[in-house]
C-alpha cells in the first residue's frame, strides 16, 4: 500500500531549488543565492527555473507565498513585466514613436527595476504606475521655419564674452577644443564678413556659433536667450551641413562634437549621439585614433587632433554609459602616460579632459563586462575598484583641491570653472564605482525584502545567511559613493557653482538618487540618517536645475514619486508590525497631524516621514561647503567619519576639507562607519537588475 503523500508545510525539503541544486540532485535551501552556490563560490550564477507550470497552480502558489518570492498572477504576454530580478535591456519610445534601445547599465534600466520591485512588495503607486515609463523624453527644439531668413551676429562684446564664459564652464572636463585664436575672434565686434562663407574661416566662424548657443542654452536668462540660443545654432547647424559632409576635416570633427554637446544641453540625447556617430566616423576617417600619427605634424596640429580625440571620446563614453549603450569609438589612448607626467604644466581645462579620458575607459570597461556577463564577481569588482584607486590616486593636486569664492563672497569666472571642471572629474568617478557595486546592494535589498515578507507571512524570524555578509560592505560602498556624489553637487550648488543647465550632471544626480532610494528600502537598522538626507538632496539639486531642462525637472518628479512610494512601504511595515500582536490591544493611539495640518489618530509616523521635504532651511545641513574651504554650518559627525580614508580613493576633493575639522563625539552611533575592506573571501550576491524607462 503506497504511503500518503507528505503535506507541503510537513516537507523537510525545499519545493524549489537553483538550476545547480537540481542538475546536480543537490539539497537546496531556496535562498537567493542558496547556501550551496555561495559555499562553492557560484553565488552570481544561482538562478531559479520557471517550473510552476509542471505543478497545479495552487500548491505552488502557496509555496511560493511561504517562501517570500515574486508572485505574478497574470498571465505572460510581451507586454507583460518581465520578472521581478529579471535583467533586460529596454525599447522606449520616441516623441515620434519610434523605439529606441536602452541597455541594462543605464540608470533608466534601473528605475524600472525599481518600479517592479516597490509594486511587487509595496503595492501600486504614481512610482510604480506611471503613464510615461515606456517613453523617453525628448524636448521640442524651435522649428527652422522661426529662425530669420537673414540671421544677423549682432551681440556685443560684453554679452558674447559671458556667453563664452558659460561655455567654458559647462564644457569644462567633457571638451577641450578651442585654441586661444578662435576665441579672440569671439571676442570681435563682427565674427563674420559677408564674404566670410568663401574663405577658410567658415569652420571657424561655425564653431564660434555653436560656443554662443551653447552658452545662451546654459545661461538661459528668459526667452531672450532662448532665442539667441535657438537662432544661433540654426545658424551654425545651417553652415555645418553646408556641403552635405562630402570633405571631413579636422574643423568638421569639432564642429559636429559641439553640435551633439548643444543637443545634450537641449535634452535631445538620441540627437546628440547621432551627431557623435557622424564625428567619431570622420575622426576614424582621418586617423585621430593612432597616435603613431602625430608624430610628423607640427606641434599645434598634432595638439589640436589629440585634444579633439579626447574631446570626442570622453563625451562619447559619458553619453553611452548613462543610456547604457555601446561606444562608438575605439578604446586607445594617446600620449596618456605623457598627458600625466606634464599634467601640472598644463591648463586645468586641459587637466580635467586627461583625467575624464583615462577613467571614462575604466568605466567603460565595467559597462563592457556587466553588459556582456549580466553580473560582476567578487575578484573582478574589487579589480575594477582597485583600477578606480589606482587613477584617483594619480591625479594632479590642482584636480583634488578645494575651491574658494572671492573676497567679497562672489564666485569668481576661474573659480566656478574650475570647480565644475573638478566636480565632473569626481562624479564619473563615483559613477564608475556605482556601477561596479550597484548589483551588491541590489543583491542585499531583494533578499531582504523577501525574508521580510516571508517574516510577515509566517511569523518567523530570518537572517541573512553568513556566506553573503561580508557582501554587504560592497553593497556599502555603492551606497557611500552616491552618497558622496550627490553631498558634493548638493554642496556646489550651496555655493552658486552650478549653471542653469548642467546636461551631464543631473544624470549622475539622477543614478546617484536612484541608488540611495533602493538603500532606503533596506532594514532600518543598516541605514544611515545620511541616505534620508541626502536622497533628499538629490531631489532639490534637480528642482535647483530643472528651470532650463526638462530632463531634469522629469528626474526630480520620479524621485520624489519614489520617496513616496518607499515612505508608503515602511508605513505598511509598520501597520503590520503593530497589528501582528495578538497578546496586546492598543487603547489609545497617538494624534499626528495630517497633511491640512490638523490632528488625527493613527499610527506613529514612519521612519522616513522626512524625506519629502524640498528645501534645506539654515542650519538643517549636517555638513559643511567643502568647495569652499570656510565652514558654512557647524561641522558633524558626517565630517568626522570622512576624516578615515578608504582603500578605493573615497577621500577624492576631502582631503583639505578633512584638516578643518575639530574631533567632535559622533551623534548617530556609526550609521556612516567605514568599511572594513576585506574582500577575499566575499562571495557575491545574485547581480539581476531589471530595464526602464
């Protein structure tokens, strides 16, 4: 007589195991990676089959619903989500409605994972549910047809030498491709004779147009500059198409990386690659890429092609690395070891393009690997990391020092330039390691939001297994780095060092932002005060640039949707956790103030019931203007935990900061303690990560 079938609740055994438990007829625990793969060091390849289609559909839901993982009820059509740690890239669409790709390294990519994650565990919200997420935006550029039939340069000296000066600072770390001639010939009454568009200088005097709308665009002082901006670069544009591309040259390069910089300004971004894709071809064309090259030509020849090589290149990187894409130029780099032995003779525009040409390889090399293998492992990452270092420790001291107003408390010309050009060196840093890291703390967010649920569920008590612990410093470091990003250009813009429209920038912001949301969503107890404040800040240093870019403005509305939606789930956590007694009745609950500012009963506020606040009054910042060098507000805890210095170059444009600080007691008990940086013996979590839009 056979024996009656075992309950499923009565099992000793899992009712799902990982591909390599069950290829092997291995024992598996169900974790996310299992204990197996993590003892074999396999933890990143640790992946469950879709095998709930074999069983009926009601013993497997229950088993699921027990064990805490992704429940999806519907049924699977292409339009469909993908599942929860799936890991795809993305077809969004175009204001014409065609799709274009976005990979699975992009920040976009991201905010779709995060999207399944919070509707998954926090229920439906205006984050997980928003009616934009398969589009990308792309701003409207005034119609040709409204720029005048007989354009006219007829700004005067004192307008076009601040339009250059936006320029320059805008630019300053992404392009390095104005000699000192072409820009005294800016500084002219006329640019251009009436003759001029048959004589050599039509290159010229087309680069000259596109400094202006390019500093017009960042200035962006009401719809005069709009105009100006507009009507200048139809001008440009206009000329620059002039013989259709049948002779590249040097000047048509140039010219072209302006273009794709204007269209970056003017939240065109497909269009800008595009006009990169036309330079990065005829700079193969020419030859820029072969240093070997160079050799023969005269100095200020052979200057100006490795200056626009690395131009075309670090914008290019940058560019596809944030949408996720492939580059589009070859990765050798001229004369860099040259560049770093002279790097203190050189202009610090020049400085700042060498130091962005070197990490934005490095950067590239990460994206290259993520994008090929899905995931990085332990060994591989802390390579990465340790490349990052190495470069941060290579860099001149002009790129590492702190920067002061003037005087009389004005931001000086040279001062904001150099201070933008050194907080671009330090964002694609920090970026860089954001991207090496982001899977550990995606890896330790997931599985705690499913222990979570199957605590909720069952009433049991679950840690995280020892294997992966030491993991979590990893997903640490990701965390600090976008903490330190975004406290660096929350800083700057405290100082009235950023433009109107910093194109590049608001989308470090916007992944910094991205990644301390998802920190949030972790247990309290591993969560500093600092990720609340400063994923806060992320929000208001979008507000501060969204007046001139659309982009911008569109990133602070989803991260303030996501600070909602994760205030919503700690809300719920907590209703929970106070409903769940059953020994005890609560009587009396505490009044809180609703939203119209009257009191009503309910439950304690959450956690995070400050994270939504959008201005920073005196006195509220914690920290201190480290672009300055003069103490804006009393130093804090923050400051003391930066005075240790990590193995991976953390400490970057802190070093002088860290001298000014007097020894205070610490008031939040380690929230923001150093790593520890034992990386031997880490074993990785699960890298999935899902697309977005």
């Amino acid at each position: 007589m056979p024996r009656h079938r075992v309950r499923l609740e009565d099992r000793k055994r899992s009712v799902r195991a990982c591909e390599a438990c069950r290829l092997s007829r291995k024992r598996c625990d169900s974790r996310l990676p299992c204990s197996s793969c993590s003892r074999k060091g396999i933890g990143a390849s640790c992946v469950y089959g879709d095998r709930a289609k074999q069983s009926p559909p009601n013993r497997i839901g229950s088993a699921r619903d027990r064990e805490g993982l992704p429940i999806h009820h519907e049924p699977r059509s292409e339009d469909a989500p993908q599942p929860l740690l799936a890991q795809n890239a993305r077809m969004l669409l175009t204001a014409k409605g065609e799709k274009v790709y976005v990979g699975k390294t992009a920040a976009i990519s991201m905010l779709q994972f995060l999207r399944n994650v919070l509707r998954r565990y926090a229920g439906p919200s205006t984050f997980t549910e928003s009616r934009r997420s398969n589009s990308m935006l792309e701003a409207t550029l005034r119609s040709a047809s409204h720029r005048p039939t007989d354009f006219v340069d007829n700004l005067d000296l004192s307008e076009r030498t601040e339009l250059i000066h936006y320029y320059k600072v805008a630019s300053n770390g992404f392009l390095n491709l104005l000699t000192d001639g072409i820009l005294s010939q800016l500084n002219s009454e006329s640019i251009a004779t009436p003759e001029f568009e048959e004589t050599s200088l039509k290159d010229d005097i087309t680069a000259a147009y596109l400094v202006i709308a390019i500093g017009a665009h960042c200035r962006g002082n009401g719809d005069k500059d709009v105009k100006t901006s507009s009507n200048y670069f139809a001008e440009a544009q206009r000329l620059g198409f002039q013989d259709m591309l049948l002779n590249p040259s040097l000047s048509m390069v140039r010219n072209f990386i302006l273009m794709a910089f204007y269209m970056f300004c003017a939240c065109r971004r497909n269009t800008g690659l595009l006009y990169l894709g036309v330079a990065s071809r005829a700079a193969t064309i020419l030859g820029l890429h072969l240093p070997e090259l160079n050799a023969t030509l005269p100095a200020d020849i052979r200057t100006a092609r490795v200056q626009i090589w690395k131009s075309l290149r670090v914008l290019d990187l940058i560019t596809n690395s944030i949408l996720g894409r492939p580059s589009g130029t070859q990765d050798i780099q001229p004369e860099a070891q040259e560049a770093r032995e002279k790097s203190d003779l050189l202009p610090h525009t020049s400085m700042t393009l060498d130091a962005m040409f070197e990490s934005c390889s490095i950067v590239e090399l990460i994206a290259q690997k993520i994008t090929r293998d899905g995931t990085l492992d332990i060994p591989t990452t802390e390579e990465f990391l340790q490349k990052l270092r190495g470069w941060a420790q290579g860099l001149p001291p002009t790129l590492r020092q702190l920067l002061t107003r003037g005087n009389d408390g004005c931001v000086e010309d040279n001062h904001q330039q150099a201070a933008i050009g050194n907080i671009h060196v330090a964002c694609n840093y920090y970026f860089g390691v954001m991207l090496a890291t982001r899977q550990f703390l995606i890896s330790e967010a997931i599985t705690w939001l499913q222990q979570k649920q199957a605590n909720r569920n069952e009433g049991q008590s679950f840690t995280p297994s020892p294997s992966v612990a030491k993991a979590q410093e990893l997903a640490r470091v990701c965390t600090d780095s976008a903490t330190y990003l975004v406290q660096m250009c929350h800083d700057a813009g405290t100082s009235d060092f950023l433009l109107g429209n910093m194109c590049i920038l608001q989308a470090w912001v916007f992944a910094a932002g991205l990644i301390l949301g998802l920190s949030l969503l972790r247990p309290p107890e591993i969560t500093s005060s600092e990720s609340h404040f400063y994923f806060s800040s992320s929000q208001n240093v979008l507000k501060r640039i969204a007046k001139l870019s659309p982009q911008a403005q569109r990133y602070a509305e989803i991260l303030s949707d996501l600070s909602r939606a994760i205030e919503g789930y700690h809300r719920q956590l907590q209703k929970d956790s106070s409903s769940n007694n059953i020994l005890l009745e609560r009587i009396l609950k505490p009044t809180t103030p609703n939203e119209s500012g009257n009191n009503t009963t309910g439950l304690p506020s959450p956690m995070i019931s400050h994270m939504g606040y959008s201005s920073t009054e005196e006195g509220d910042n914690p920290t201190i203007d480290l672009l300055d060098g003069m103490l804006m507000h009393e130093p804090s805890a923050i400051a003391l935990s930066l005075q240790n210095t990590d193995d991976f170059g953390f400490n970057i444009l802190w070093d002088d900061y860290m001298s000014t600080a007097e020894p205070q007691e610490a008031s939040f008990n380690g929230n923001f303690e150093q790593s520890s940086w034992r990386l031997n013996d880490l074993t990785t979590n699960l890298y999935q990560e899902g697309s977005g839009s």
